[in-house]
C-alpha cells in the first residue's frame, strides 16, 4: 500500500531528514586516515541518542540479513557498498567510505547515504561519486506530479549509462514515511513512461549505487555487508524526496548544500 503524505506531515519527515543530513555530514568530516569505524558508530549512536531519535536500523531483520542488525548506520568501505556492518577496521589513505543512515523523530523517518573519500583522492574514485551524484539528482528531477516511477528509474539509468558503469537492480530505492521501506521499489534501471504515476504527498528514498565493473554482488560472511562480486570500487548516493505541487522537495539535504 502506498501512503500519500499530506504537507504537515511532509514538513514533519523535514525535520527528521535534516537531522540526518547533519549527521552524514558530521561523519564525513570525521572520516580520516587512521579513524576506526566502531569509532564512528559511536559517535553516531550518540548524536541520536541526544536528539532523542530512533535508528531505524538497530534490530532490523528483513530476509536477506543474517540476524537483526545491530548498529545504527552502514558504513561500507572500498567494494563494499550496501549494509556495511561497522567493525574494527581502520581507514587508511585514500579508503572510499559510504555511509547510510535512516533515523526515526516522533514517528517519521528519513533516510540518506552519501560517499566521501579518505585522505588522497583517486580520480576514478572521484569520477563514480561523481556519477551516483549525477544520476542522484537526475531522478530528484523527474519526481515531479504527472511523471511516471520508470522515468526515474530511466534517469538514474541513462547516467550510469553515459558513465560506462553497469547497474545492479537487486537493490535500489523505495518508499519512505512511517517506515523505512514502504512501497514502492525505485528500480535504478527502468522503461520511461512506465510505472506508477507520481502524485503529491509520495515520499521517496532515490538511491543509485554503482559498482565500477560489475552489477554483480556478494555478501560477506557477516550476513550484511554487500560487495562488488570482483571487488572493483563502488559508490552510494540517496536522498529522501517528496512529490509535491510545485518542484522536488529534499528533505535530506542541508541548506545551501549540494548535491
């Protein structure tokens, strides 16, 4: 069942995404060479804690999980990309770090992940950032009323496209409100045209990912963490967007920040 969100509560999801937003940036900022994931978690865990939020994450247990998760943010290093379980691993020189994070505040959650690279940047590290960023703000583009769900689908598609990168399509975006994963699937390949018809009121977690040679994937021991299948680097953008009358509404994006 989809639920369309009325402006009040679209205003409400706001509050949540900047809270997000400020989180994601303050990781980023601390991500450096020589800082401990577990670190990072913690800090995360307390910044929550003191807003008086709820992670979306801790005990989360869907099908394809080993177990319920216990962390409050994925943190996916190098060909990881999806569902990093935080662990005793300390970033190193030029380390691509993802991280994700979906939070709940008085019943209504956001959910966002951005990727920065640690200490030296690569130039083709920089350039699938760069694209998942591109193909990120395409898709916020078209969710627009009177648009389809596949035109989204479509735009995240022709980026990767235009990059060279392939597109997994086990994993992509979805609906976002009073729960983390709400229907419906945003596929981060798709037909324009087809689909679901955008109306006001649809709350969306966009989010292309791409892996730098493969759109194949596999999963660590830990039952969580999702790798490139040939270990090529991989990188992760998403934002919560609302439908609304008029333009795309962020709601997990900073003031004056792009992208």
């Amino acid at each position: 069942m989809i639920e369309l969100k009325s402006p009040a509560e679209i205003q409400r999801m706001q509050v949540t995404g900047r809270f997000v937003a400020e989180v994601l940036a303050e990781v980023g900022r601390l991500a450096d060479v020589g800082v401990n994931l577990l670190d990072l978690e913690h800090h995360v865990r307390g910044m929550i804690k003191r807003r008086g939020a709820e992670s979306c994450y801790w005990d989360y247990a869907p099908s394809f999980g080993k177990g319920p998760f216990r962390n409050v943010i994925c943190l996916s290093v190098n060909d990881a990309v999806l569902h990093g379980l935080p662990h005793d691993y300390t970033l190193r020189d030029g380390d691509i770090l993802s991280a994700d994070l979906a939070v709940s505040i008085d019943g209504w959650v956001a959910d966002s992940a951005r990727t920065v690279i640690v200490g030296t940047p690569a130039e083709e590290d920089l350039r699938i950032i760069r694209a998942t960023e591109e193909a990120l703000a395409a898709a916020i583009e078209k969710a627009r009323p009177g648009n389809r769900l596949g035109d989204l689908s479509a735009a995240i598609g022709a980026v990767a496209q235009d990059y060279g990168y392939p597109v997994n399509t086990e994993f992509g975006g979805h609906g976002v409100g009073r729960t983390m994963h709400e229907e419906p699937h945003v596929s981060n390949q798709g037909r324009a045209g087809r689909g679901l018809v955008l109306r006001p009121g649809l709350t969306l977690a966009l989010e292309p990912w791409f892996a730098r040679t493969t759109d194949r994937i596999v999963y660590d021991p830990d039952g969580w963490t999702i790798r490139s299948a040939d270990g090529s680097r991989t990188a992760h953008s998403e934002h919560t967007v609302a439908v609304t009358e008029d333009a795309p509404l962020v709601l997990t994006r900073l003031p004056d920040s792009h992208p």
